[in-house]
C-alpha cells in the first residue's frame, strides 16, 4: 500500500476526533506524545486501561493524604488517641470537628470507585457530583467553623484547601485525560478494524497481540489471495528450474536494494535508545517510501553473530521472544533460501501478529557492495518475500508485507585494557506494509520501540555466548 494511502486514513481518522468537545489530535503533535496516549487509552484484552489505573491510585491518595492530614491537624492539640476520638467522632460537632472532611473523602472515594473502576463508566456526571458536593460542604464548613478557638489554624486550613483542591484535580484528570485517551484509543482501534475489513483479516483479533518485528522483517511481495492449498505435514516443497531461477534473481535484487538504502544519505533521527549510540533513523525513498533503519553496537564479533542468523534460523524462537515459529522451507542455492515466520504479540495488543514467508540472501560483502569471500567489509542478510507452493496465506493470521530490509553487520575494533576487541556495528533495515491501513503515526512509534526493544535480545544471545566461549 503506497505511503500516501497510510497518511490519508491517518489525517481522516485525526479529524474525526476533533468531533469530541475533549482534546483534538493535531497533526504537529509529536509521535512519541500521540503512541504513549494510544497505549494508555488502550483496554488489553479488555482490562482496565493505563490512565484509568492512574486515576484510581490519585483517587486513593486524596483519601489517604486527606486521612494523614487531619491525624495531624488532631495530634498537634496534644490529646490522647481515646480523646482525639471522643471529641472528634463521638461527640461530633461541625463547629469544631475536622471529621466530617475525612467522610467526605471516604464517600468520594467509595463513589469514584464504584462508578469508574467496578462499573467502568465513561462519563463525568458521577465526578461533577462528588466535585460539587466537596466543595459546597467545604464552602459550607468555613463559614461554620468555630476559627477563633482553632488550636491550629495554619493546619485547618491547610487540610480544607487540600481537600478542595484535590477534589478539583480528580475533576480535571477525569475530564481531561482518561475519557479523551481512551476515546482517542477507541477510535484508532475502531478505523484500524474497519479500514482492514477488507483484508483477510481483522487486525485486532480477541486476544490478539502486536506483531513484533524479528529477523525477517525484511522485504515481502505481495501474496496473492488465490494462493494454492497449504502444505500438508511432511509434504516437499517442489520448485521448478524457472522458479528457482527467478528466486535467485529476486535475492540478488533485493540484496542490492538493500545495500543501496543502508548507504543511503539524509537520514531523519525517529528516536534515540537508552544505550549510547542506539538510535532509529528514517528516510523517504521514492522506490519503498519511509525506510527505517537501527543503529547499535553489539559485543561480538560480526562474523559470528553473521554464521549464527545464517546457519540457525530455525532456533531464533530460543532466545527471541520476538518470534514464535521460524521454519526454513527450502534452500534454493548458496546463500539463498525461503523461510517462514510468524511474529509474537507486542505494543500491548494495539497491532496483531504477522506471519511472513521470506527469500533470503545471505553473504559477506566488499566496501563497493560486491559478494566476496576475501577478507569481507560486512556480512548482510536481507530479504524478499514471495509466494511458495503449500504457504498460502492463513484465515486466522495477517500476511505482512516487508518491502525492503536487511541486517547488516560490519566488524569494529576497540582498544581495551586485555588488548583490541572485535565489535559488530550492527543496522538493520525495515521498511514493512503490516495491512489494515494503520495510521502512520502509529508505525512511526511501533517501529522504533521495536527496533531498539529487539536489539536487546541479540546482546543477551551474544553476552550468553560469550560467557560460553563461543567466540
């Protein structure tokens, strides 16, 4: 699907949420700001959302901090707790007791509760009500009071504007940013659901996760819906001389793209990670769109971490949870095979699994690009997907769509204390059509989260290596 299709239904879906009288989206707001409000407005699975968690613990906290106030606005006076309790719960008296804001805060509390964490409603009247009935007592309660003879003044009217204001923040909170947020998450879900009606799928299936991206978010073509039946278990993947040929040819275009986009010029920083030298890069091409594209530094040298991918793709589910199935389905000649895998969950559901049926190429490379075995430059794995007898694509899963990408490798020496040690320079290259029409905001933020939560893993395979002695 071209890029301008993606920004289309993203700018129709940002408008429709204007329509609220809460919070529009406008399209200069920051990426980061509009994935973090995505994810905490969203209901995994049906559970209570992020921002409503929140609300519920500031709406203990008003009890608690009111209840901890008033202890000390009783203590100060120098009285037993048998005495506090006789004259300020026994023998009440709203002239002189502080009491009565703490059942205020109790009632608050027990009614925002009920209504907004059991009965999970979605509108302000319960708030408005308790908000306007604290602040009529309060009003009420100074005009009462019996100030002349306060032991403590300074702390009465401490615990009363604490009170009041409290109540006027859980107003605000409510108002302003849990039922904005989990209407904005609601929609984009909805239009994500509805624009994909007309794939094979829904994207956001009961249960469902985001489809985390693995190895092979490399480069798919298009599977076409008229695919022949799926493979029976043990049956052989049979290929023609002319399939093979255009496979192989396939692999070599794609590892050259690859290479092209990898060196390409003016990239645009999308976010950097919490290591030095961790970032996420993006860059429109006018063959494949926005590209994006990881750098980091992994502590292995590149030639192990490049025969590991080469050599073991069917045990990358053993320590990438990123990825539940990793199949190799064939190898079609030196260098060049075709693989499936289907992607784990991920982004708190808000995007479902993939799977992905892939032709790879693998080699080491010169400085100018070049397959060569004599002392390479890099090592590249990259990727085209394409469709292959027995693989149609499942009623029950989404078939993504990578249309450009690699992992490219180059070694990098570092002087340490025991002398010079061999690190990879590690990038990796995405440009993917995950279906159903997400808006672009959404990618822009999914992908980079992604990228710099996967590298994670390949330093923890390559320190449990090294603490092995396998390089």
């Amino acid at each position: 699907m071209a890029d301008y299709h993606i920004r289309e239904a993203a700018e129709s879906l940002i408008g429709s949420m204007s329509q609220r009288p809460y919070r529009s989206l406008a399209q200069s707001q920051s990426v980061n700001l509009l994935s973090e409000d995505l994810v905490a407005g969203h209901r995994p699975q049906g559970s209570m959302s992020s921002i409503r968690r929140f609300f519920c613990l500031f709406v203990t906290f008003d009890l608690l901090f009111t209840s901890l106030m008033w202890l000390i606005c009783v203590v100060m006076r120098g009285e037993t707790l048998i005495q506090i309790f006789t004259r300020e719960i026994i023998h009440y008296d709203i002239k002189v007791s502080l009491f009565d804001i703490v059942l205020v805060a109790i009632l608050r509390f027990l009614l925002l509760i009920l209504f907004y964490a059991i009965l999970y409603i979605n509108n302000w009247s319960v708030i408005a009500l308790t908000t306007s009935g604290t602040c009529a007592f309060l009003i009420a309660k100074v005009f009462v009071f019996d100030w002349p003879n306060a032991a403590q003044p300074v702390y009465q009217v401490f615990l009363i504007l604490a009170s009041f204001t409290l109540s006027w923040g859980e107003a605000w909170f409510l108002d302003f940013r849990v039922l904005p947020q989990e209407l904005q998450a609601k929609q984009i879900l909805e239009a994500i659901v509805t624009h994909g009606a007309t794939e094979r799928t829904p994207l956001l299936p009961a249960g469902s996760t985001h489809g985390g991206s693995t190895v092979n978010w490399f480069s798919p073509v298009e599977t076409p819906e008229s695919s022949p039946r799926p493979r029976m278990p043990g049956e052989q993947v049979i290929l023609t001389q002319d399939q093979i040929d255009e496979y192989k040819r396939l692999a070599e275009e794609s590892m050259q793209d690859a290479w092209r986009v990898v060196h390409a010029p003016s990239w645009k920083l999308e976010k950097r990670g919490s290591q030095k030298g961790d970032i996420v890069e993006s860059t429109q091409t006018e063959k494949f769109g926005k590209v994006y594209r990881f750098t980091g530094i992994v502590d292995c040298p590149a030639k192990f971490l490049y025969n590991e991918f080469r050599d073991n793709l069917t045990r990358l589910p053993e320590w990438n949870p990123t990825i539940l199935k990793s199949e190799l389905i064939k190898e079609v000649g030196p260098g060049v095979d075709l693989s499936y895998q289907v992607t784990a969950g991920g982004g708190r559901g808000i995007i479902a699994p993939r799977d992905f049926v892939i032709l790879r190429r693998t080699a080491p490379l010169s400085s100018d690009g070049k397959v060569t075995d004599d002392t390479p430059s890099s090592f590249i794995s990259s990727g085209v997907s394409v469709t292959v007898p027995g693989y149609p694509p499942h009623r029950d899963m989404v078939r993504g769509h990578n249309k450009v990408g690699c992992w490219f490798l180059t070694p990098k020496w570092v002087q340490t204390p025991n002398g010079k040690v061999e690190q990879t320079v590690f990038q990796w290259l995405m440009c993917c059509d995950l279906k159903g029409k997400i808006p672009q905001f959404v990618l822009d933020a999914a992908f980079a989260t992604v990228m710099l939560d996967y590298i994670v893993h390949v330093r923890a395979f390559a320190a449990s290596c090294k603490a092995k002695g396998m390089f």
